[in-house]
C-alpha cells in the first residue's frame, strides 16, 4: 500500500498539498499500535492536516473492522469523518476491500498499460466484474493472471507492482467502491 500510494498521491493532489505515509509491519502491526500513534497525532495536529487510515479488510468483516477503527480514533481523541455529523474532521479511515490489489482489478485499463500482454476481457468475467467481490484471494487471482502471459513467472513482486500500478490507475475512470470512498475522501480532506 504505501508503494501504491507514494506513486498515486502526487498525481492525485495539487501541488500545494502535501502528504506523508506511515507504513506499518502489516495489519495486525497497524492495528496493534494505531491508537498510540493517534493519541501522538491528536496532541499536536494543526487544524487544517488530515488523517486517512487505510488497512486491508482481508478475510475481516467489513462493519466490524470499520467500527473497530473508529473506536480507536476517538479513544484517540481525534474525530473521524463518520462522527463528525457535519463538524470538521481530523481523520478518515478506509479499508481496502479484499485487500490492494483488488484495487487493480477496478481500472483493468491501467493494468493493461503497465502489462501489455494481458487481455482487455479479464474484467468481463463474472468473478473479476465488481473488484469489491472478488473470492479467494485478490492477489492471488492477479497473479495468476499475469503469471499465464509471462509476468512475474517467480512470482508477484507487489512492492513493484503497486508502485508501477500507483503511477499509472486513473481515479476518476474506477470501479472499486472501496477505491472510490479512499479517493473521495481524499479529495474532501484537501479540498
């Protein structure tokens, strides 16, 4: 996720917005130590700055992840984009269904251009249609796929693909409604 998003971000903001990404050793790392790391956050963060959290669902339910993450945040004393009921808000929290690279699935058009191999049906197929619904494994499906026209033959490399993806995926043109919440957020946390 960071590689994805350090190559996303400048192409999506304006030049006089800046962002940092604070990765962690994975979910459960995240998880473990965010409301720390917010409580750090709330002490001192000026008004105008924002917070997105973005985590991968995985296997998680959805609504309990989520209810998860905003309990955190207002143990942290931050108020979230959910809770604000029209206020201000300081963080947004996201998750990322099944997991990033379903993300991929949702501008096939972008994954065609950094894997010209691939065929332009692949999102036709029932199971790969709604990125948000895709069973048994995201990243195991995309890598199949690219695997079968001569990518990654030893394997993903998912730090290279989300960079390389990150820097091409086209917000406005995507069908993942995962992606679609983090980017609409995104642009009202800098609007």
């Amino acid at each position: 996720m960071e590689a994805f998003l350090r190559a996303l971000l400048p192409r999506l903001l304006t030049r006089d917005r800046t962002f940092e990404v604070h990765a962690f050793q994975g979910k459960n790392d995240l998880l473990g130590k965010l409301e720390a790391r917010l409580r750090g956050y709330a002490a001192w963060l000026p008004a105008v700055w924002r917070i997105l959290v973005v985590v991968d669902r995985d296997d998680e339910d959805c609504r309990d992840l989520k209810q998860r993450l905003e309990i955190t945040a207002h143990q942290a004393g931050l108020r979230s984009r959910s809770l604000a009921g029209g206020r201000p808000w300081q963080l947004v929290n996201r998750i990322a269904i099944e997991e990033l690279e379903a993300w991929y699935f949702g501008d096939w058009s972008a994954v065609r251009i950094a894997y010209p191999r691939l065929p332009s049906t692949v999102t036709n197929q029932h199971r790969y249609r709604d990125p948000d619904a895709i069973a048994g494994g995201t990243w195991e499906a995309f890598e199949r796929i690219l695997q079968r026209r001569g990518y990654f033959k030893g394997g993903l490399r998912k730090i290279e693909a989300a960079r390389t993806l990150g820097g091409v995926v086209e917000p406005g043109r995507h069908c993942s409604q995962s992606f679609c919440r983090f980017r609409d957020a995104l642009l009202e946390a800098v609007a």
